[in-house]
C-alpha cells in the first residue's frame, strides 16, 4: 500500500476531510506509528527501515488510534454529564502484534 492510499484509508476510516488537515500531518501520523511498530516488533535491533507491508493495515490503524486521540494526550478516562469514555492504550493495541525473538543488546 502505498502512503497516498494509507492517507487515503486514514481519511475514510477516521471521517477526516481534505480541508479538516493536511496531508503531511497524517503521514506523521503514519511515519510515528512505524517507528512505533518496528521498535515493537524489532525490540532487539536489527529493525529493517521500511515496514513490512504485512502491517500496512496494522499501521493506519496505529496512526488512526494516535490522530484521533489528538487534543486528548495523556487522557485514559474521559465522563462528562454521565457519559463515559475510555481509550484503547498503544500498549494494549500493540500487544496484539507478535514481536521478533532475539538476545538483549
């Protein structure tokens, strides 16, 4: 997939319009989540620099968690007027992804 298709898929999934934010602020979002996937996976080194498209997916879904938390940072619990929010944790959604085995550095 590549990084236009992957904004693309940001903007639908998370109902973010064209005018609402720019192009280059969801690819941070999608370069942070990558950094975040490989040293999650690679915990012992040796992370290649592109990911594999295997976790093409896992990625806008990492960036999506990350984008639409925006303004919220920090925030685990949210009630307001009876209504309560929680938020998935990058560690709770990272622990669904298998990390690659190897020695401590």
């Amino acid at each position: 997939m590549t990084d236009e298709e992957k904004v693309n898929l940001m903007r639908r999934l998370g109902d973010i319009g064209e005018d609402e934010e720019p192009k280059e602020t969801l690819l941070d979002y999608l370069r942070f989540a990558q950094d975040k996937l490989l040293n999650h996976i690679y915990p012992y080194g040796g992370a290649p620099e592109e990911l594999d498209r295997r976790y093409d997916t896992k990625q806008v879904e990492l960036a999506l968690i990350l984008f639409l938390k925006k303004g919220a940072e920090g925030e685990k619990e949210h009630n307001e007027n009876s209504v309560g929010r929680k938020y998935m944790t990058e560690t709770e959604f990272l622990a669904s992804i298998p990390r690659k085995a190897g020695l401590p550095k």
